[in-house]
C-alpha cells in the first residue's frame, strides 16, 4: 500500500452552516485539525485541577459540530454543567494523550481508535460506549474521468489510484480494508490504494483529483461537519453506498479515560447522548443512531 502525503488542505474560504457560530466559543473550544502538524497545547494541558462541575472532550474533527449541538443541550441542565471541547484530527488527538494531556472523554469515529486506547491502558473497555454508526461511500472527483460507477469498477484497468485513510490508525480505512475483502477484491485493488494516516487527507485526495475514487465514511465529514470541506463543495461526487453486510457494524464511540478527574460527569455525559432526543439531534446532524444489523463488531 503506498503512503503518500501530499500538501495538506490549506483552502479554508469561511465557515458554513453550524460552523459560523463557533467562534462565540472560542474559549472553550479549539481547533487543530491540520495534517501539517499537531497544533500547539492550549486546552488540553498536562493535569487538570478536580472540578466537579466541568469536564473536557477530545473530539475528532469530523464529529465536532454535532458535539457542539449537544453540549448546548447538556449545558442547559438544571446543575449547569461546563463541557470543553478539544478538537483535532482522531490520530492527533490519541497522541496528544499518549504525551500526557488531559481530557475526560475521547470520541472516535469507530473502533480501531478506541480500541488503540484501550490496548495502551489509557481506558477501560467497561468505560467504552457506542452512541452512534456511519456508512461507507464511494466518492470521486467530480469530473470522474476513470469513469466509475460502481464499487465493482474499482478492479478495472482504468481506475490507477484509490484512496482511503491508514487502516492501521483509522477506523474508516480499516472498514474500507473490510469491505474491500468481503467484495472479493482485495487482491486486485490493494496495489491501487493511497493512503494517509490523517483521515481528511485521505478525503482531499479525491477532492483535489489526485486519485481516482475513494472510500469514506458517509457522514464524516460530508454530512456531520461540512464545513471541513468548505472551497471543495463542487469537486466531488457521491456515487454509492457499500453494501453493509461488507464490513462489521461502524460504532461511533465515546470512553471515559483512567485519569479523567470527573468521571462521574462524563458518564453522565456519554449516558447523555444516549438519550431519546439526543439521539435525534445527532441522527439529524449527521451521526446516525446506534447500528442493529451487520457483521459482528470489529476486534
């Protein structure tokens, strides 16, 4: 599989949709989700004084306007409680736990990540809780000159570069890698495959027509934080979603870290987003609710 790393995405030409309000919180959130380099600590800090009433959220930037909707929620209950929200690159933001900064809960988008965090000792797969699910898609760049229609065009002569994120580090590469050996296809496209270690990356391949198609997740960041792709919204073209008996069940998961000073809280939290009408927030902003039907769940 090659590792290419092209330029990162530099277009940012203003903010859409829910992403215009987010400077009125620039205090309690920070953004940092460029490839180029991990983002200077001003959140996230080494160890967090015990607040009961405060906690802090590792959120990948994919899942982060979502995670805004529902903290404006959860910050209007009776007790008041505060929610700071951390956001970077899902990659990133376990390195940036792996050097000691504090939050009390990390958000993945599935479970290769959470399931890193677990086998490293910073959380307790008890603590692990699935509120949510996406799709795969195929994508491609809008002019589509390899002339694909279908994921099964993929093994054509025609079709040279295929994009997804490092299946070793993402979770969307690793179902994309499933999906792809399910199809009975593996064998034919992995010479194809492109792939970078920051998921966004991986989408700004087709964006900016340096491949010929890849794979995604539906929602993230197409749907749930669109504003990711603000300048590239006409450089694409959805064309199919993966069949989903192709790849285990994607659980969108949040767990409690060991060093969390309010655990407490964040359960309440996580328990939080699991709620009737939370789940019909995050279904509407783009994170669909918990999946009932697929492979079993990825180990």
């Amino acid at each position: 599989m090659k590792h290419y790393h092209f330029s990162a995405l530099t277009t940012r030409k203003g903010l859409t949709g829910a992403a215009i309000g987010l400077s009125a919180f620039a205090s309690l959130f920070l953004v940092g989700c460029s490839p180029e380099a991990t983002p200077p600590v001003s959140g996230g800090t080494k160890a967090q004084a015990a607040d009961s009433n405060t906690i802090t959220l590792f959120v990948p930037c994919g899942m982060v306007d979502p995670m805004m909707k529902v903290r404006k929620k959860f910050e209007a209950l009776p007790d008041k409680p505060t929610v700071k929200i951390i956001n970077d690159n899902a990659v990133i933001l376990m390195r940036r736990i792996r050097r000691g900064e504090y939050t009390d809960i990390l958000f993945s988008p599935g479970e290769t990540e959470m399931n890193l965090m677990v086998k490293e000792d910073y959380i307790e797969r008890k603590e692990v809780q699935t509120f949510g699910s996406f799709k795969l898609i195929l994508v491609v760049p809008y002019a589509n000159r390899a002339k694909i229609k279908q994921v099964s065009d993929l093994t054509a002569s025609r079709v040279k570069r295929i994009a997804i994120a490092d299946p070793a580090q993402n979770s969307v590469g690793y179902y994309a890698e499933e999906a792809l050996k399910s199809l009975g296809m593996w064998d034919a496209v992995k010479p194809k495959l492109v792939s970078h270690w920051h998921a966004l990356e991986a989408v700004t391949y087709v964006c900016k027509d340096r491949v010929d198609v890849g794979i995604y997740f539906n929602s993230c960041p197409f749907e749930s934080t669109p504003s990711e792709l603000s300048g590239y919204e006409n450089s694409y073209r959805i064309l199919e979603t993966l069949p989903e008996s192709s790849y285990p069940p994607i659980k969108v998961q949040a767990g409690v870290l060991k060093k969390s000073n309010n655990p407490e809280l964040a359960r309440k939290f996580i328990q939080y987003l699991l709620q009737p009408d939370t789940q019909k927030l995050l279904k509407a902003s783009g994170i669909p609710n918990v999946p009932t039907s697929g492979k079993e769940e990825a180990s």
